[in-house]
C-alpha cells in the first residue's frame, strides 16, 4: 500500500489509544478486512490528501 499512497501523494497514519489488548478472532481475516478497508480508501481518495487510521477503545463503566 505504501507505493501506492506515495505514487498518489496520499499521507496514510495510524494511531492507536491505550495499551494492548488480547481480542479473540481470526488473525488471517482482520488482517484481510483491514487492508481492503485501507486498500479500498486509497484508491478513492484525492491526490495528496490525508487517511487517518485508528484505533480506540472506549472505557467501560466503573473503570
């Protein structure tokens, strides 16, 4: 995806809140979900614009 997003002067950042965590799921596929997300944004998004990608976790009650 780099090449691409260089090649279309498209800025791609991540961020991430908080610490990690385990999550139960199929690795192969979240990853899969998450490129073509990334993938699909890339491709429609305007020469030179910026894609933010993150992650959040909101707090639950008592904590």
């Amino acid at each position: 995806m780099t090449p691409f997003a260089t090649e279309h002067a498209v800025t791609l950042r991540s961020q991430i809140d908080g610490s990690p965590i385990d999550v139960e799921a199929d690795g192969q596929a979240l990853q899969q979900v998450l490129t073509n997300l990334i993938d699909n944004t890339l491709k429609h998004a305007p020469q030179g614009s910026e894609i933010k990608v993150g992650l959040e976790f909101p707090e639950k009650e008592g904590t």
